[in-house]
C-alpha cells in the first residue's frame, strides 16, 4: 500500500481553505486543487509499505507521541515551491515549524533504522494546489493581497494514511492513528 504519515486537519479549518480555493478560481488558473477533504499536513511520505512496515511504523510514532504534549498551530502565509518565479505547488505556511521539524526529525531517525530515505528538507505547509503553468499567476499573487489567513488548530494526533490513486484524484484512507499526550 502506499502511505504517507500526516496531521490532519479539523472540519472547519478545512472548510475555511475550501471557501479560499473557491474565492481563487476566478482568476482562471491552470492548477489542479487539493481537494478540501484531501487536506492534511504531511510529516513524511512513506512511498509503498507492507504491513509488517506498517507495525514498525506505528511503533516509532508511539515513542514519539508518547514524548509529546498536544500543541497548536496556526496558519501562517501562502507560499509557493519552489519559488514565485516558477511555481509548481502553491500552498499555506504554519507556525511552531520548529517543533513539526523536530517531530519529523525524530520520524526520519526512526524510519531510517527501518529502511526509510532520510530527506532533511521539511517545511511544514498544506498544499491548496498543483500548478501546471503560469498562466494569469499575477493576478493570483494581486487576489492573494486580499485574502486573510486566520485559522488554529490543536495537533492532538498523527496519523498513517494510505494513498489510492485515482483517475479522479487520490482518496485518502486513515490506517492508523496515534494520539499525542495530553
């Protein structure tokens, strides 16, 4: 199965984003939007796991949520990869980067011991879209001007997702979920 670990997203955050990619369609651009019940934050992509793996997996994320108290984060900035000039993913920044590194950080050791690519390169953000080209990209950087980023969330959990990929788009299916101490 292929599988990411993430943080998901409450209701109403999701619907807040949801309402902003509607409000930015009519700049008629040449993306493909994240679907708002496909919204998460992404520790760590898994690639293809079995589920043997898959035990392995939860029991690093236990050690690690075991160690860690709940906390917030909130939505921080909208931002481009790799870069505005040429964009290819289009997304929204949170706070407490440092901590989300950290937890990716002990994720990485962890997986490592097990086989898993040590990447380094996290940036925590929720991806709104997937740009295929430039196309009317000013006027998307002008609407952005008007749009208020409001929006907090407490991590209580993180969570394995498993990742079908369909001619409509991946579905998403929660396998595990392993909760932070309160």
């Amino acid at each position: 199965m292929r599988a990411f670990i993430a943080i998901d997203l409450p209701e109403n955050l999701k619907n807040q984003l949801a309402q902003i990619q509607n409000d930015l369609k009519s700049c008629d651009l040449d993306l493909k939007w994240v679907k708002p019940e496909n919204l998460h934050l992404t520790l760590k992509f898994l690639g293809d796991i079995d589920e043997k793996q898959l035990l392995e997996i939860k029991k690093i994320i236990k050690g690690i949520a075991f160690n860690q108290k709940t906390f917030e984060v909130s939505l921080e900035a909208f931002g481009f990869f790799p870069d505005s000039r040429k964009p290819r993913v289009f997304f929204v920044s949170t706070t407490n980067q440092d901590l989300l590194k950290t937890i990716v950080n002990r994720l990485e050791t962890g997986l490592g011991k097990i086989g898993f690519p040590i990447e380094g390169r996290f940036k925590s953000h929720l991806t709104l879209a997937r740009i295929k080209s430039s196309k009317n990209l000013e006027t998307l950087l002008q609407n952005l001007k008007e749009v208020s980023l409001e929006g907090v969330f407490t991590v209580k959990e993180i969570a394995v997702y498993e990742s079908r990929l369909k001619p409509t788009g991946p579905v998403y299916e929660k396998i595990a979920r392993i909760s932070l101490t309160e």
